[in-house]
C-alpha cells in the first residue's frame, strides 16, 4: 500500500492507502506541495485507508490549503468508514466536502462492539 | 610499498593529533610532491552547496588555498565528475585546462596527474600533482608514484569521511540531550493535581516527547481544566502542546467561559500554526458555586459520562479541532452538566483507539473500563486504566491520557 499523487492535466489525484500516519506521510506533503499552481482540480480517494492518524487528517487539511491557494476545486471523492468516522468524531466533516462513503473496510480492525472485554481484566 | 605507508601513516598520524584532515595533509601532501618529484602538489575539495571545487591544501612555488573552479570546469572539475585518474602529459595541448589560473598565479602548469578523492562511491574532492620533472617522451608518472598518490588519496578520503560521521555523532548527541531537556520541560508543565479538586489525570507517552496534555487552573470556585492532543509527534508537537498550554492558561486565568476560551485559544493557534498542525481539546469549567459543570468538545472524540447507576452517555465533538478553521467557522457548543452522581471519562485517542486482540476498544470498551474501576479512587482508576497499555492488555500506537472527573471528590 502507498500514497500517491498523480497530476493529469489541470487535475491533482491524490490516493491514500493502508496505514496513513506519520510514518507513510513525509514524502506526502512535499509531493502536495509541488503540484503546479496550474492544476484546477485536486481529487481525494481515501477509500482504501485502513488506519489515519493526525498526521494523516493534517495531509488532507495541507491538500485542502494549496488548492484554496491556487482557487482550485478541492473535494474527497471518496473515504473508508474508518476514515468518516474519524472525521466525524473530530467535526471534520464540517470542514471537508466528502462525495461518497465506500462500502469496503476490511482492513479495518473489527469494531470493538461484540468484544469480550473481560479479556481485559 | 613502504613510502606509500610512510605517508599514508604520517597523514593518519597528524589527523589523530589535530582532528584536522586539511592540517593532517598539509603535514602529508610535501612528502607525497617530493616523492614524487613534483613541483606542486594540491587538493580541491567538491562543495556541493556552491557547486565547486575549493583549493584546501597546497604545496609548491605558488599559494593557490582559496581558488574556486566550479564543477566541470578544468582538468581537477573533469577528475571530479568522472572519478577517474588522469595522467595529462602536456597541459597546454589539454582544452579543459584552464590557463587563466596559471596566469592569475604566475605558474606554469606543464604535466599533471589528477586523482579523485571518493568514499563509497561518494565524491570529496581531487588531489593533484603537477610539474614532474621528466624529459620529453617519457611518461610523467609511471605506475609506482600513481600508487602513492592513490594511498594518500585513500586515506584522505578515510580521513573526510570519519570526519563527516563524527560530526555527524555530534548532531545526533545533540539531538538526544535536546530531546532528553525537552522531555524534562514537559514533565515540568504536566502538573500533579491536588486530591480535593475531585480530578484525576494521567499520561503515558508513546515516545520520548509526548503530543497529549493535561492541564488545570484553580481560580477561586472555578476550576479549569484542559486534555489535548497535538497532530503529529516529536519536538514540534511538544512545542505546539507547550504554546496550547500557555494560552490556556493565559484565558483560564481571566475568568472566561469554556467557549470563550476555546475561541480564542483557536484563534491564536488558527494564525500561528498554519494548516500543517492542530490540536484536538476538551475544555472544563467547574463552577463549585453554581455547582456546574461545563465544557467544550473541539474535536476531541467521544467523552464518556457515566452515572453512578451504570447509564452513560457521551459528550460529542461539537467543532473542529483548534487551528483548522478561522473567525466565525469555528462555533463551539459549551455543554452543561449539573454536580451529580457520575464520573466524566476524558480520553484520548491513544486509548480509545486500543486495540484488545486486534480489535480496536472504542467507547464500548471505554464503558466496560468505566465500570469495572468506578469504585475505585480517581487515581487507583486512572492507573488502572493506564497500566492496561503499560501491561500489554490493550496495544496502542500514540501517546494515552486520561482526564478523570468525580464532582462528589471535590472538597
């Protein structure tokens, strides 16, 4: 799994995969930060993240940014669960524009719902 | 054999004494150049950041330390680029040999032999020697004073490289201690909170530094109270949570409400931090007079509440985190929560995100913890919780803290 970012044409693509954290993000940012300020579109799809940390939400808020620098068109066009519920947890959800909610997660690790938490103690 | 050691060995020698490589061939460059039978004798050093090469050390008729020759250029520049030995038997018939030099110095460059210096592949400078007295049709430098260059050449690069990796050994000491300081400072900022607020608190950082916080204030009836977590890690996370720490403060101590405070608190970091940075918090105001609670969610997560009968609810994020969003996008909502029967849990996502056998424990395991230690004292619970992580129970990848309030503890 890796993040990548393609520029076609007037549009940045940019695709996050697996584990998005602080360790799978330095090479990240600086590739955000070197799209052309021709591009008139930047495209997110988390729709294959597994995990994302701070450090993750921060790439997509530094997406968000260099676009509004550039007055380009910035949106999500899709994200895991795991993904809208860390935005949604966090109120992020007020602040991205998210097209659509994949349906597949199973990278995710299993919601903690049916377990047995006596393990624990 | 033995003159390539003698030098090698004088170089090496010199370089242990003075911890200078340029000192170490001054003392070594005059025995190779008489050696070898030479008239001069230089070493230019590749700085990469100017793209050229800088003379360092010289021997022979003329001083040329300090003459720059950008890379390419010159039979030393070509040397350079191409890390291979050049035996230039006639300068003059050379087209990269630059005349200009000679004529600035007034010497007269007529053979030469150029030797890259390299580690691993790794390109340091060239070493030359120049003006070997031979009569014409005889080949300069015959293989033997080739191999004595070589050796010092060898040398000279051991020489550079052992520098590069002790300096390099004391950045990252210095680096360590300043990790090590910045440690400690942040231990200072993370207070021990008096038994009678009714408030318990624990961190348990993942690293050295950690981006978690917890903070409070008591001003007069009021208590103030902060958890937070910094994006990212390391030095710049600690910095971020030292700058959070101090505003909260700043606004705690001039009786504002939770709202306010978080307001402003995101307004200060919303300038200062940029995009690249923001810090999720749960902001309390304990009125012991009014006997209220209240409290603001920026983008913290869930925040358990649990009642003494075992109900609970949660306290959900009401905005984004502080730092993301400016001016009047940022629109807090302050919750009101009457003294009662019910212990506040304050977690960060280092705990709420555990994971117990490869599934994460989120507020469901949250509650199951809640409830095991709610008999406990505030801080047998809070180490409860915490010793989960330190014990392996639960796995985690950030930094855990843990807020725990119990009005009824408040004295």
């Amino acid at each position: 799994m890796s993040n990548t970012v393609e520029v076609s044409g007037q549009t940045a693509q940019i695709k996050l995969s697996g584990s998005v954290d602080i360790n799978t993000t330095g090479d990240l940012r600086n590739a955000i930060q070197a799209v052309p300020t021709s591009v008139k579109s930047f495209l997110i799809d988390a729709s294959d993240v597994s995990y994302i940390d701070s450090s993750g939400i921060a790439v997509m808020l530094l997406a968000k940014q260099v676009a509004e620098r550039s007055s380009a068109a910035f949106a999500i066009s899709a994200v895991s669960p795991m993904v809208m519920k860390v935005l949604e947890l966090a109120k992020l959800d007020q602040v991205f524009k998210i097209q659509s909610v994949s349906s597949s997660d199973d990278q995710r690790p299993a919601s903690g719902s049916s377990t047995d938490f006596s393990d624990l103690f | 054999m033995s003159v390539e050691l003698d030098i090698v060995s004088d170089f090496l020698e010199a370089y242990g004494q003075t911890g200078s490589v340029i000192d170490a061939l001054d003392s070594a460059l005059p025995k190779l150049v008489d050696h070898t039978e030479c008239e001069a004798g230089s070493f230019f050093f590749g700085d990469q950041k100017a793209s050229e090469l800088v003379c360092q050390s010289c021997v022979g008729p003329v001083d040329i330390r300090g003459i720059r020759v950008p890379f390419g250029s010159g039979i030393v520049g070509r040397v350079f680029d191409t890390q291979t030995i050049e035996t230039v038997e006639s300068a003059e018939s050379d087209r990269a040999h630059q005349r200009s030099v000679d004529e600035s110095s007034g010497f007269v460059t007529r053979n030469l032999l150029t030797l890259p210096v390299t580690f691993k592949g790794s390109q340091i400078g060239a070493l030359q020697l120049l003006n070997r007295a031979v009569e014409d049709g005889v080949e300069p430098f015959p293989e033997q004073f080739i191999r004595v260059a070589k050796a010092l050449a060898s040398g000279l690069a051991l020489g550079y490289h052992s520098a590069a990796v002790t300096d390099q050994v004391r950045e990252n000491d210095a680096l360590v201690r300043d990790v090590e300081l910045a440690g400690t400072v942040q231990d200072a900022l993370t207070p021990k909170i008096p038994g009678h607020l009714g408030i318990a608190a624990g961190i348990l950082p993942y690293t050295q530094l950690s981006g978690d916080f917890y903070d409070y204030l008591e001003i007069g009836d009021r208590v103030y109270v902060i958890e937070g977590d910094v994006s990212g890690k390391g030095v710049a996370a600690s910095l971020t949570m030292a700058q959070a720490q101090v505003l909260f403060r700043t606004f705690a101590r001039d009786g504002l409400s939770c709202h306010e405070i978080a307001t402003r608190m995101n307004a200060e970091l919303h300038r200062d931090l940029g995009v690249s940075r923001f810090v999720t918090a749960f902001i309390i105001c304990i009125d012991r007079t009014l006997r209220m609670v209240s409290c603001v969610n920026a983008g913290h997560g869930e925040v358990l509440k649990l009642e003494s009968s075992g109900d609970s609810s949660l306290v959900q994020s009401s905005s984004p985190p502080l730092g993301i969003v400016g001016g009047t996008d940022f629109q807090p909502v302050e919750e009101q929560l009457a003294f009662g029967a019910w212990r506040l849990w304050v977690v960060t996502d280092g705990i709420s995100e555990a994971q117990l056998n490869g599934a994460e424990i989120g507020m469901n395991g949250m509650q199951a913890i809640a409830r095991r230690y709610r008999d406990l004292s505030l801080p047998e619970a809070v180490g409860g919780t915490l010793n989960l992580i330190r014990d392996r129970k639960l796995t985690t990848f950030d930094d855990a803290t843990l807020v725990l309030i119990d009005t009824r503890m408040m004295h």
